[in-house]
C-alpha cells in the first residue's frame, strides 16, 4: 500500500514537471516585453539628443537595468539552461525516489 502512494506521487510529479516544462509564454509576451523596452530607449535617447552634453552614466545606467531586467525575464522562463538555476524542482523528485526505497 505505500508503495502505491509513494507510486502514484511520483507519476504526479514527472507530470507536473513535463506539463511546467511544456508551458511557455506565447510569443507575443515577449514582444510587449521587447517594445516598450526600445520605446523608452528612443525616447530616452530623442529626449538627451536636444541638449548640449551627454550623459553618459545616465545612458549607460538606462540600457544596463533594460537589459537586465529582460535577461532576467528571458532567464527565468528556461530555469535549467541560464545563470539563475532553481534546483528546489529537481529536490522534489529526489525526495520521491528516496521514499520507494
């Protein structure tokens, strides 16, 4: 009987990690993050070009937390391939295993 239990948790769980595996965002979430992205850039960069000098801490401080902030996205959608790993999934299905033995 608890070989059924501990069975029946693991065949759920490769389940829902298949299923999360499969899910992504459609692609047109990606563009409504990429547009408004390089909306503010030509609007940052239209708005510095009328004045005298440039800035250019803020410049480089504006495209630096752009494209972190959509790395960050981009690498938080494939959590097994980028610098951001979350090992908590995997725990899961080795606490499982550990239980059939």
């Amino acid at each position: 009987m608890l070989l059924l239990a501990a069975l029946n948790q693991m065949i759920d769980i490769t389940t829902t990690r298949t299923m999360a595996l499969k899910m992504h965002p459609p692609a047109v979430i990606f563009a409504v993050l990429i547009g408004p992205a390089l909306a503010s850039a030509l609007a940052a960069g239209y708005a510095m070009g009328g004045g005298r000098t440039r800035e250019w801490l803020h410049m480089l401080a504006f495209a630096a937390v752009v494209a972190i902030t959509v790395y960050v996205i981009f690498d938080l959608e494939s959590p097994r391939l980028g610098l951001i790993r979350i090992g908590a999934f995997d725990q899961v299905l080795v606490d499982v295993r550990e239980s059939l033995n």
